[in-house]
C-alpha cells in the first residue's frame, strides 16, 4: 500500500493541486442553479431592510417581498433550525443535539458541498503527544501576530476564543472520525520563515470509508457525513430544502421560511436560534464586484486564474435584511495557487522579475493577480530534486510541500516528478534544453528573459539580493538543463469575509448589539481575516474553525 505523500505508479493522486478543477466541473450545472436565487425587489415597507454601505442600491441588498402566507403549508417547531448543512452546519447541530436539544438541518441542495483537507488548531491531544504543545507565551504572540498580519481588521477576542477552544473541539471530531473508520494523522507541511511562520500542523484524515483521492474524495468528506449521519439519528436533516426568508418578531428572529422541491414553502420556528452556516458569496458576482478589490473578470486565461466557489451568498443576504452588517471591507478571500511554484524566479508576461519570491502562498496570488494579465511563470532548473527539500528546513507550509505527507514521512522526488509529468500534460508546465526553446514555448520575449535571469543568477552567486531582498538560502542560479517554467494558477476558492458576530457567534446590528435569535458560523461570519485567510498562521484554520465554532455554538445554545 502506498504511504499518503507518496503517489501510486498510475500517476498522480488527485489533491489540492488539482482537484478543484475537477469538483467544479463536476458541479457546473449546479451552479446556474444556486446562481439564480437573487432577491427581489421589495416594495413593502414592513419588509426586513438592507443595513449597509452608504450610498449603494445594489439588488442583493434589497429583501425580497414576504411570501404569501397562503402559501404556507406546514409550520414545523424545533430548539435550533440551522440553515446550510455543510461542515459547519453540521458540526453545530451534532453539538447541539449531543446538549439535548431539537435540531432541524436545512440544506437546499441534494447533497452538501464537501471539500477540504486539513483541519487546523491549537493544541489538540495529537499534537501534545506528538511533542508539539504551544506554551501560553507562543499562544499569545500568535494572537498578536495573526492581528497584525490581518491589518487589525479581525477580533482579537474571537482570535483568543478560537486558540483556547479549537483543541478540545479537534479533539471531539478525531474521536468522532476514528469510530467513523478514519486514521487522523498531523501533516507535514509547516512553514518555518520567520516572517511567514505557521505555529500548528494541521490534522487530516485519510483512510475513511468515503477516502478517495481518485474522486476527489478527502477526509472533509468523511467529517461532513459522520456528523450529518448523528444530525439524521438524532434530529432533522433535510435536503432540497431552501431557505427563503428569516422571519422577526419584536426585533427578535423567530424562524425562517423555506421552499421544498415541490414548490412548497414550510415555516420552520426556532424557540432557541437561527443559525446561518450557508458558506461563502464568491459565485455571486454581483456581491463579489461590490464587495472584493480585484476586477476578477479581466483574468481572461483560466491559466493564470480561475474561482470555483459555487457561494452566492444567501446567508450573507438573509442576515444583512435582518439587520447585520458586514466587516469592514473590502471583503477578504481564500486565494491559493493551484500550481506549486516554491521559491523559484517569478517573472510576468514581459519576462520581467516582480517580487521577492519567498513569500506566502497568498503573496504570491496577490503579487501575480497585479501583473499584466495576471500572467505569471516561475522559472527552475535541472537542480530541483535537492534544492526543493533542502528548502523546507527554512520555509515550506501550504504550496510549498506536498500534499498529504504525513509528519515523519519523507519528501519524495518520484512524487514531484510525477506532479511535474502532469502539470507538462495539463499544459501548465513548459520543458526546453535552451533558454531560446523556454521563451519560443512560453510566448515570453527572449531578451528581456535572458536579462532577468542573467541578473539573477548574478544576484544568487553573490549571495546578495539587491534588488528584492531575497534570503540567501534562498537563492539558486538557473543554469542546468533541462530549463523549467510553471504557469502559475490562483484560485479564489470561497471568500472568507463576512457578517459581524460576537464570541458567542451572535449576529450583530449595525449599533454592535446582537440579534436576538440570530447566529453565524463558518464564512458568513466576520471575526477571524481581515485582508485574506492564509494572513491566519493556522494552516486548516478554515474547517478547524467551522468545527470549533459550531461545536461551541451548539453547546453555547443549549446554555438558553
């Protein structure tokens, strides 16, 4: 059997670099669907209204007529009703059920969208016997540097909330995941820059029933579905069911109005909460153009950036005519790059080096997304098989590793020679003997090439990047056969922006004062990123934080 970071003779296992691409085009015709559900106008005055920005009068903002009560069929009563059941949705009503409580999952979908690998936090049992519990003097300085990164735009006290509980909370899934037949084990990837430095090694979750690469199938899968199946036990969990609108009486939310498949509309009534776990709105373009800083539609070429978010928002929308307001924006995002260019010369489309390339993976989104085009190559040579590991011991993390290498598994040349056979298949990777044959396949001018690296492996001889401020370690000329050049992908995963909440998960108004009845969790809710989500030196933090808050909401509103 062959170790998880090592790939099978067939070729490539399917994983972060790859297997987006796959899942959205396997859900495409989903996404006209859920696209189409913006609000309609409303004319009624008593309707719940949009609490935004100054100045605006987009459509999404405006809340749809209320629907007319004739058309009510079934009032159903519950302690919590949940609206979205995917990781978060499910990790709050397993809590809340496991507290006593009567729990109604509603998820407009057949199925929930599952995607996801790692499952970031502090000091879960896996990691203290692993040797790898944080002291308090690292927790704090965590806190301190994770609000500086996000440009003090996060809550500090949600920060503190989620270090000082996201340990016990992996700690109820792992127990929940190894009855359900998976194996969690603590990923290798770590970054070790100490300007980009990550303080945990996140836990995955191979080996489960529903574990299959090949499908796209991680362990977020299987967490999703074990969860769901002790929602289903114990409770409601409903598909094809789709909220439509939340309803308030005396400022306080009472419940909400959903649609079936048959064209019905059902009153679910929650004497406990409303809770909005209903994912991201980075498929609404709308919102998307409104709310994010990039003009995302002017990156023509799917090879340098693609998004396949299938958010559009609706939980964001409900709440927002319910009173809430968003985070201070522009809104932030996940972008990953879905080719893995380490630490190698990046260069645009005029062969022009741009950036200091030891960077997060983030930065180099970010920094790529600025260029002309959008168009970004990163340039290596023959000495790759020992430059790549030998710079893991000063950097490394998300991008900069290979996917699902287990702590104390080796990094493998077979494994990265595979990837790179597929990436030269898939057309993101380009081969030459000569700079000549490089620029010719690339499209890139070939002086200006031949400039840039020459400065280069002038600047890495000496030891000493004048131009950048490149670490030493760091710097590697280009000048063995065969020449390298790596397309570099970003993309916008989910945004990661959100509505306003306390440390109860509480959705505020814009006075900073709760709603009454009205809950966030996972990326409908604000708190945790300011400019984007890898600022977080948590790797996993976006299911560690889904599982975490939604554990402790469930408990929290058993406490009513």
């Amino acid at each position: 059997m062959e170790k998880h970071g090592y790939i099978p003779s067939g070729g490539p296992q399917l994983n972060r670099r790859n297997f987006l691409h796959m899942a959205v085009a396997g859900l495409a015709g989903g996404t006209a669907l859920l696209a189409g559900c913006a609000p309609k106008q409303s004319s009624d005055p008593d309707a719940l209204s949009a609490t935004g920005e100054a100045g605006t009068k987009s459509s999404w903002r405006t809340a749809p007529e209320p629907i007319d009560e004739s058309l009510i069929t079934d009032t159903v009563e519950a302690d919590v009703v949940i609206i979205g059941g995917g990781i978060s949705g499910v990790s709050t009503g397993a809590a809340a059920i496991e507290n006593g409580l009567n729990v109604i999952v509603l998820e407009q979908n057949e199925e929930p969208r599952m995607m996801g690998f790692d499952f970031g936090g502090i000091n879960s049992t896996l990691a203290k016997e692993a040797g790898l519990e944080l002291s308090d003097e690292e927790i704090y300085q965590m806190v301190r540097d994770w609000t500086h990164m996000s440009a003090n735009r996060v809550r500090p006290d949600i920060i503190l909330n989620f270090v000082r509980e996201s340990g016990p909370a992996l700690d109820w899934v792992v127990e929940k995941a190894v009855n359900w037949g998976c194996r969690p084990v603590l990923a290798a990837m770590k970054s070790e820059s100490d300007t980009y430095y990550n303080y945990i090694r996140p836990i995955e979750f191979p080996d489960g029933p529903l574990y299959d690469p090949s499908k796209g199938q991680f362990g977020g899968n299987d967490i999703i579905t074990c969860l769901r199946k002790e929602v289903e036990a114990s409770g409601q969990y409903l598909t094809n069911t789709k909220a439509e609108q939340l309803e308030k009486e005396g400022g306080s939310v009472t419940g909400v109005i959903a649609s079936k498949g048959d064209g019905s509309y059902v009153r679910y009534k929650a004497s406990k909460g409303v809770v909005l776990a209903t994912g991201d709105f980075g498929a609404n373009e709308e919102m998307m153009e409104e709310l994010t800083e990039f003009d995302f539609a002017s990156y023509s070429n799917p090879l340098d950036y693609s998004n396949v978010s299938l958010g559009t928002g609706l939980g964001h929308r409900m709440g927002l005519w319910a009173g809430g307001v968003f985070q201070m924006g522009p809104q932030p995002l996940m972008l990953l790059p879905m080719t893995y260019p380490y630490f190698y010369l990046h260069v645009n489309n005029l062969a022009k080096r741009y950036c200091n390339e030891d960077c997060d993976s983030v930065n180099m989104c970010i920094n790529q997304l600025q260029q002309p085009n959008g168009t970004s190559w990163s340039i290596f040579d023959a000495k790759w098989r020992t430059e790549i590991p030998a710079s893991l011991e000063v950097s490394g993390g998300m991008s900069w590793d290979q996917d699902f290498r287990e702590l104390g598994t080796p990094w493998s040349v077979e494994n990265e020679e595979a990837w790179l056979q597929y990436e030269l298949e898939s057309g993101s990777l380009v081969m030459a003997d000569t700079l000549e044959e490089l620029a010719e396949k690339t499209e890139l001018p070939l002086e200006s090439l031949k400039e840039t690296i020459a400065r280069y492996n002038e600047l890495a001889e000496a030891g000493n990047d004048l131009d950048f401020g490149k670490r030493r370690e760091l710097m590697t000329t280009i000048a063995e056969p065969p020449f390298y050049a790596l397309r570099m992908l970003s993309e916008m995963c989910v945004t990661v922006g959100g509505l306003n909440v306390d440390v109860n998960h509480q959705i505020l108004d814009e006075n900073a004062n709760p709603i009454p009845g009205l809950y966030g969790v996972g990326n409908v809710a604000a708190g945790l990123f300011g400019v984007d989500y890898i600022e977080a030196p948590v790797p996993g933090i976006s299911l560690g934080r889904c599982v975490t808050f939604g554990k402790n909401l469930g408990e929290h509103l058993a406490t009513l």
